[in-house]
C-alpha cells in the first residue's frame, strides 16, 4: 500500500506562473487512476514517487519503507524505490533488444534467478518471437508489452503508469487494457496510472482521484465521481456538464424532494441537504441524462422547452445544443425520430439533479 | 628526391597517442560537466576550452614553465623516467593533448547531454548504477557522436605546429612532427618535399573528416 502526503512549489519565472502540488492520497491493490487535465501536476506525483524529483516536504510510504520524509530528511535514491515505472513513450533502451531489456532491469535480483524470471517474462507478455528485435523493429504493442513486463520484472511493489496509452490508435489502446487487466489478475502489484482521459478510468480504475491545479479535489470510484462531482470544477474537469443557474424555492426532507427555478421555468429535484430555501445554486447535470422530446401542448414536470441550434454527431451518437446554452446527449435512433420536429422539450430525471 | 617519412610517422604516433589521453580523461570531464553540480564547474568548463582561443605561443609557453626541467612536473617525470620530458616525443604528445581535449570534452558532453533523459530515468528506476547507467545506456546511446568527436580530436591533434615547436622543438628524426617538417621544408627552399608532405597531411585529414561525418547520424 501506498500512502503519499506531499508537497512541492515552483516559484513564478517570467515565462510560467508559479505552480503548488499539495496532495495526500494512498492507493491500495488494484489500480488507483490519477486523473485531470494537463498541467494539473499528475506526472509530478508520480516523479516524486519513483524519486525522480524531490519533493519540498511531505512524506512517502510504500507498505513499511519510507520512501522519502522531509522531516527526517529522507530522500531514497531511485534505485533503492523498488516501483516500477512505464513511461509515456515507453522509454525500452533502443539499443538493446527486448531481451535485453529485460535482462538489464532482472540484474538486480539474484543471479540464478535472472535468467528464468526473463523467460517467465517472456512467455507471460507473449514476447518469446519478438525477444531477439530491437524495440523499433517490433509492433506498438509488443513496445507496450515489453515496457510493462521490464517495469514488473524486479517484483516492484508498486507500478507507477504515465499516461502510457496517451496518442495510441483505438486497437492498440485496448490491446493496452487487455495488458492491464493481465497484470491486475497476475500480479498482486498495486497499480498507480495517471491519465487525462475519462474513459480510461472506467476502463481501469477501481479508484480514481480528480486532481486540479495541484490539488486533489475529489476521489472515489470513477462512477461515483461522476454521479456526484464534488464542485463546479469537478464538473468542467469531467467534461461537458450542463451547469444551470437556480433558485431553491421549496425543500421537503420528508418526501425527498424539491422545487427549483430555473429562469421562469421549475424543476423538481431531490432533497439538498445543507442548503437552505433562498440559496442560489448551481445545478449541474450531464447530457446523456437528459432526454428530449417532440413538443405536443403544454410543459409536463420537469420540463424546460428549447429551441435547438445544431445537431452534432459524434462517435456515441448525436449531441443536441439548444439555445438556452443545454446540451443533451442523444443515441442515433432516439434523434431520427425527433429531427423533423423544431419545437422541442428537454427532460430532466429530477433524481439525478446536483448541486455543484 | 628523397622524402623522409620518419615526420608522418611521428604524427600519426602522436595523434594516437593523445587522442587516446584524451578520449580517456576528456570522457571523465564530459560526464562530471553533464551530470555533476559541483562549485567551480563553470570555471572547469571555461578551462578546458581556453586553448582553443588562447595563442599556440601562450599555450606553449604555459607548457614550457608547467613540465619544463625546472618545473615539479618535469622534476618527478626525470626522477621517475631518468630523461627529460622536454623536447621529446612525448612532449609532443602533451602539446596535441592540449588540442584534442578541449574539442572532445565539448562535443562528449553535448552528446552525453543530448541522450533523452528518460532512458537515464528508466535505468536509475530498474535499479541500475550510476557506473552502469553510464557504461551501458548513456554512452552507447551516444556512441556515434563521441566517435564522431574522436576522430575530430584526432585530426585536430595531427596537425599542431605552434606548441609542440615550442615545448618539443624541431630536431628531425626524433621530434620532427610533419606539420614542423613542412614548415622546414619551406623554410629551407625545399618546395618539392613541403608538396607531397602538404597533400599527405591534407588527404589523412580529409579521410578522418569524412569518416566523423559518416559517424555522426545516429542510427537511432
């Protein structure tokens, strides 16, 4: 297990603002996925685990080492760390064939081992053909392969993943997965990965922790996160909330419910707890929650008209943008049967209404 | 006409020989400049490129008080060798040092600071040494640009004149290098001989530079 609390600044330079890291989090077995945008200090942390970089204060404990305490003024150079490390590109020795590669890394374990801990490798990542090539002469996937299987090779006690599916086509990426889970069934290794891609925490993440301009802002199973998005820039980070502007008019804790004005129009939503009647909220729900449908008379509950701009396609289906600044998410069959209409009315399930 | 070859001889043997010297200190030098910090590191940069500004006559003169007789050097060296260092060979081994240095030390360490700092990280990360990480990821990273500033340093040392006349002197058979030959040769209206040794010197030094060009792309 690994528990992190820590700390580091870089001061203002005339060509960057300055930038604070200040995280606590610990990742147990299983994979643990560090997520936000660019520049939100993701790969710091992992540089400051694997002891690439060294942290202003804080301290850093991998199952009973610790692996670096300000305080005490530790600082383990990153031969002693025992964490594995896949780096974005990979980083394999170009001049060494994928054999070599891992028999660099197996140096450190005991002579008579090594040379079965290779081939056990080999064998385990599917790599016995490719073994004698150097990594540019190999496939994208067998780079992949060999990166995990050198970074898992010295029994690290935990492995740390850059963004290692980052710029990979959509094959290659999944084969990446396949890789993953591999090794999430095979090896007891707890897994650290950072990425800046949301459906790459679904995929892996048992775990997620939402990281922001250096601090963590949010952390729990990346489902939940996006059910209950902590704040409004939880909600930007996770991408393409719909963020409304109300008014609590009624709360009712007893039946659960609640009367929202939204401009001239209500929306019944669930019981808020902490807030009080009068509070101007922010309301924020995600697209593909919401559903449209044809206009026939008057607005039913929960019901806001809208008067659609455009239609966009896009891989998952068709997103509707309406003039009131809503986005709604629809499948391809559910707007066919909508598009000749002009006049039509957004859906809000009242349940899945947060306050941001 | 007769040529006596004895003054490419000596060249090539000297060329050898502190290029050797060099590769072997200068590779030391480069990774402490790449990799180190230290106090006095710009000043050791600084020095080690000075003799390629400084005057061949300042350079020499430097070398005369540092190994000459007199000096501590020159002193241990007779102690030890039982001759004089000066106005020797190997003295002009020491003047093509001075040049063959400073452009290895200063290629070496760009090409050592130019392997992607990843694979430095990757190795230190599978455990590897510092002495490991060099020898058997940097350096092989970075093979074909030191090579390339090898047989630099290696034509650069053949061609010296100022110094090693100075700290060697001109005695022919014995420390006549070929650049001090030709300048003999024309000195004493030898045209012919100052000719065919000049197109010698020209064309080794021709080869050695198309062989660093051939070097210096990586294959990776």
């Amino acid at each position: 297990m690994l528990q992190a609390r820590l700390r580091k600044t870089f001061a203002p330079k005339p060509d960057s603002a300055g930038f604070t890291l200040d995280v606590e989090f610990s990742a147990t077995a299983g994979v643990t996925v560090l997520f936000g945008p660019s520049g939100a200090g993701k790969t710091l942390v992992l540089e400051s685990i694997a002891g690439f970089i060294r942290p202003d204060e804080g301290r850093i404990l991998l199952d009973d080492d610790i692996l670096y305490d300000g305080a005490a003024r530790v600082h383990l150079a990153p031969q002693q760390r025992n964490c594995g490390y896949v780096f974005q590109n990979y980083a394999l020795f170009p001049h060494m064939t994928l054999r070599e590669n891992l028999q660099f890394a197996a140096e450190r374990r005991p002579r008579l081992e090594r040379h079965r801990r290779v081939t056990e490798m080999l064998e385990k990542f599917r790599l016995v053909e490719s073994a004698g090539r150097h990594p540019h002469e190999v496939s994208g996937g067998q780079r992949q392969r060999c990166s995990i299987a050198r970074a898992l090779i010295g029994a690290p006690k935990l492995l740390l993943l850059d963004e290692p599916a980052t710029g990979l086509d959509a094959p290659l990426r999944q084969e990446f997965y396949e890789a993953l889970r591999q090794v999430r069934s095979e090896f007891e290794t707890p897994m650290l990965l950072v990425t800046h891609d949301l459906d790459e925490c679904f995929e892996l993440g048992e775990e997620m922790l939402v990281l922001h301009e250096g601090k963590i802002v949010q952390s729990g199973p990346p489902a939940a996160i996006l059910d209950h998005p902590a704040n409004l820039d939880v909600a930007r980070i996770l991408g393409s909330f719909n963020v409304l502007e109300a008014e609590i008019k009624t709360l009712d804790p007893g039946r659960n419910t609640s009367r929202l004005q939204v401009g001239e129009f209500e929306l019944e939503g669930p019981y808020f707890p902490g807030h009080l009647k009068g509070d101007r909220v922010r309301i924020g729900i995600r697209p593909e929650q919401l559903t449209v449908h044809a206009r026939n008379g008057r607005l039913d509950k929960n019901q806001l008209p809208g008067e659609l701009l455009r239609a966009v396609e896009t891989p998952r289906g068709v997103r509707l943008e309406f003039s009131n600044g809503i986005a709604a998410a629809l499948s391809r069959a559910s707007y066919e049967i909508l598009r000749d209409n002009r006049d039509l009315v957004i859906q809000f399930p009242g349940e899945s209404l947060r306050i941001l | 006409m007769a040529i006596d070859w004895f003054p490419l001889w000596l060249s090539l043997r000297v060329a050898v020989v502190s290029t050797g010297l060099a590769f072997a200190g200068g590779l030391w030098i480069a990774y402490l400049l790449a990799n180190r910090e230290f106090r006095g590191k710009d000043l050791l940069d600084a020095a080690v490129t000075l003799p390629l500004v400084l005057p061949p006559t300042v350079l020499g003169y430097y070398l005369l008080v540092l190994i000459g007789r007199a000096s501590p050097i020159g002193k241990l060296w007779e102690e030890i060798f039982g001759s004089p260092l000066v106005f020797t060979w190997k003295a002009a081994v020491v003047a093509a040092l001075l040049h063959a240095l400073p452009l290895l030390v200063k290629s070496t360490r760009a090409a050592l600071e130019s392997v992607d700092r990843n694979y430095e990280r990757a190795a230190r990360n599978l455990g590897a040494s510092e002495w490991k990480l060099f020898w058997r990821v940097t350096l092989p990273l970075a093979r074909r640009s030191v090579l390339a500033a090898t047989a630099l340093a290696f034509a650069r040392s053949l061609g010296d004149f100022g110094v090693t006349l100075m700290v060697a002197g001109n005695i022919p058979g014995r420390t006549q290098t070929i650049a001090v030959a030709i300048y003999d040769a024309v000195e004493s209206g030898n045209g012919q001989v100052a000719r065919v040794l000049v197109l010698v010197v020209s064309a080794v030094a021709l080869l050695i530079l198309t062989l660093a060009n051939r070097l210096s792309p990586s294959r990776f």
